[in-house]
C-alpha cells in the first residue's frame, strides 16, 4: 500500500485533509509546484522507468490531476469538439470515465500553444471540477454524473487557460477576455454566482492564488496591465500593482520569503517581486525587486527555501535570492518551455515543449544531474503522485517509476 504522509498546507477548500501523494489541481497540492514525495525517479526515456504509457484521445494540454487512486485529464475530440473529462486508473492506467460535459458546434482560432482543454482539473473528495473557459464550467463526481453546469461569459482571443481554484465552498475563476474582464465565484455545490467583481484590462490567461499574508486571507490573481489581491470571501479588492502594457500573462502566481512573485506577460515580460502588505494601488510603495533578463511568458515560477527559479519560454534558467532578486546563476537550456517547473524528492524538474526534462539540484551553483526525453509534444505540467511522475505529452500519459 502506498504510504500517505500528511503534507502541510496552507489553504484547501473547507480544511480538507491531503495527503503526500496527492496532486489535486494545478501545480500540486500547495499550487506552487511542490510535493513530498520521495524515491522518484532520476532517469527515464521510452525504455526505462515507465510503468505505463498509455494513448489519450482528442487533443489538450491540461495537466494530470490526481487524488487517491483516480487520475483526471481534460480533452477535446473532433468532430464538434466535444470537451470531455477523462479519468483513469492511477495504479494501471486504464480508462475509468470519459464525459462529455460540452460541445461546441463549430471551433475557432487557437494559439497553437493552446487548446480547447488547456485548464487543470481540480478535485476534492468525491467532486471533479473543469473549466472550459467560455465554453463551460462544471462539477461532476467520480462516477461520471454531472452535478451542475456553467457558462461564463467572455471572449479570450487564444482558446481557455487559466484554471479555477478553491477556497471554503467557492470555486474561483479569472475571466480576463478580449471584450470584458472580472473574476468570479461560483458556489461549489451549486455553481451559482456568489460574487464577480469586474476589472478593467484585457486577455489574460492566469490561475489565482490563495495565500495567508498579513494578517488576511488573499486572492492573488493577475490580470492585464495589473494584478490584484482581492478578498477570496467577498471579491472586494484589497491591492493592487500595475505594469503598463503588460498582457497575455499565464504562470500562476508563487509566495514565500514575505513577497508574491508575479510574472506580467508580453510583450517584454518581468517578474515582480510584491509585499501582500498594503491597501489600494501599491505600485509605487510595495515593488521589492524586478526582473527583466529572463522573465517567462509561460512557465511559472517556483520558489524553494529562499530561492526563486524561473524559466523563460526559450529555455534560460535563473536562480535568484528570493527576497533581494539577485541573482546566482543564470543557464541555457536546450528547447522552449511551456511547462511549470516542479520540485519534489531534493530535485527540481523542468521540462520542454520537445519532451525532454532537465533536472537539477536546487541551490546557489548550478548543477544538473539528468537529462531525459520521451517522445512527443510536452506542454503540460509535471505531476507528482505515489512515488511516480506523470508525464503528458501531445499523444500519450505516461507514469515514470523507479524499476519500472
């Protein structure tokens, strides 16, 4: 039997226990990148390490959602497309469920970075959560029965992205479209309007983050032009930082070291490093650092004890002093770069858009111990469950275990 370690966390849902091996929403357990699951493997390609492949039908880059034995995906299959939620068998990869919760009557231009099942799954005891962007939101149960259905209205120019979190009995989305911007909160149980609060902007394509800071409990979610910290509770905002032009962002927020790390989208990205500590417009007060040279449009940071990696789309890796920015070392890697790094078992991983993961060991001088590739299109996260890895490319999910 696996073991089941509990993990600390700060914020989930009503007070939910998690366990080590849970993978429940994007970027894992915490929403920023890390597990504490250990004897993961170092090495793999096509031969070595899989203890499953297995094909996964129609086309999306959601990442792998796990809990207990139960894997989520999202998908979107021609004709239509017909937006479906996928679940298989975490132990041996066959399909459980596969739902069609939408379908859409004729299909529209995509960024080809993106799809009609680009955001996470998220899941909570017996509930599976999935957003579709403008193209439906909704709860089903393990068993595959819907519980309730939803259409939030608006028009992001590239296809769905960003994925919803939870908080208490909410299920929060940003909605930042071409037409109209707000974000909204939808009773869990019901998927009823419980607040939105508009905002002025464009297209963005974030997840949010629920932090505990300053005393307060705190949605970060970034937008166009700005990022703000509302009330997860009530949507009233309760700060915010501007940075003009910037737009299209996509990595999710991370926090430690006293600071929320956000990134600002094209088209000259950079990183802000913000103290969750004021009221109103911070822009000029609360800005610790910044950084330009290899800012990422697309993966999300992540934050290990008191440093910060980041990963530009075109493969420079930096590692900075997590409160000051300065930085350590700074590294090329070989490919582009969609996914969010992960951490977990003393290594960071960083995977590419070519199927290949480079994995490093964290700390102030750079040292690689691996490199590995499988094949296929890599654009979705890593996830981390059972002592496995979970891998999805363009074709195949594959879960990587040592001796396997």
């Amino acid at each position: 039997m696996t073991r089941r370690t509990t993990l600390p966390l700060l914020l989930w849902g009503a007070g939910r226990q998690l366990f080590a091996d849970d993978w429940p929403q994007f970027r894992g357990p915490d929403g920023q990148g890390h597990s504490d699951e250990k004897a993961l493997p170092l090495t793999w390609s096509e031969t070595e390490n899989v203890r499953w492949k297995v094909p996964v039908p129609g086309r999306g880059w959601s990442s792998p959602a796990i809990l207990g034995d139960r894997i989520w995906l999202t998908t979107a299959i021609e004709p239509g497309p017909s937006l479906r939620a996928i679940c298989l068998d975490r132990d041996t990869g066959r399909q459980q469920q596969n739902v069609e919760l939408f379908r859409l009557t004729g299909g529209e231009a995509l960024n080809p970075k993106s799809s009609y099942a680009t955001p996470t799954p998220l899941l909570e005891g017996d509930r599976v959560y999935l957003h579709f962007g403008p193209h439906g939101t909704a709860c089903i149960g393990n068993s595959g029965e819907i519980v309730w259905r939803a259409r939030l209205k608006y028009s992001p120019e590239h296809g769905p992205g960003g994925s919803p979190v939870l908080f208490e009995n909410l299920l929060i989305v940003s909605c930042d479209g071409q037409d109209i911007q707000y974000v909204v909160a939808l009773d869990k149980e019901t998927g009823k309007v419980r607040w939105k609060t508009p905002r002025a902007g464009y297209q963005a394509y974030t997840t949010p983050l629920v932090i505990d800071a300053a005393g307060r409990t705190q949605l970060i979610s970034p937008g166009a032009h700005r990022a703000t910290s509302y009330d997860p509770r009530t949507g009233k905002e309760i700060w915010s930082v501007s940075y003009g032009q910037g737009f299209s962002n996509v990595p999710r927020p991370v926090f430690g070291a006293g600071l929320v790390f956000i990134c600002t989208g094209f088209f000259e990205p950079e990183v802000l490093a913000v103290r969750p500590d004021g009221k109103g417009d911070v822009t000029a007060t609360h800005i610790a650092w910044t950084l330009q040279r290899g800012a990422p449009l697309t993966p999300s940071p992540l934050l290990v004890g008191e440093d910060l990696y980041v990963i530009s789309d075109n493969g420079v890796a930096t590692c900075l002093e997590a409160a000051t920015g300065t930085p350590y070392w700074r590294v090329r890697f070989s490919g582009n770069f969609s996914a969010s790094p992960v951490y977990a078992d003393g290594r960071i991983y960083f995977l590419n858009e070519e199927g290949e993961t480079t994995v490093i060991a964290p700390g102030k001088h750079f040292k690689k111990l691996a490199t590995n590739r499988l094949d296929g299109t890599t654009l979705a996260s890593i996830a981390i469950s059972g002592g496995a890895l979970f891998i999805r490319t363009d074709e195949n999910l594959y879960r990587l275990e040592i001796g396997k």
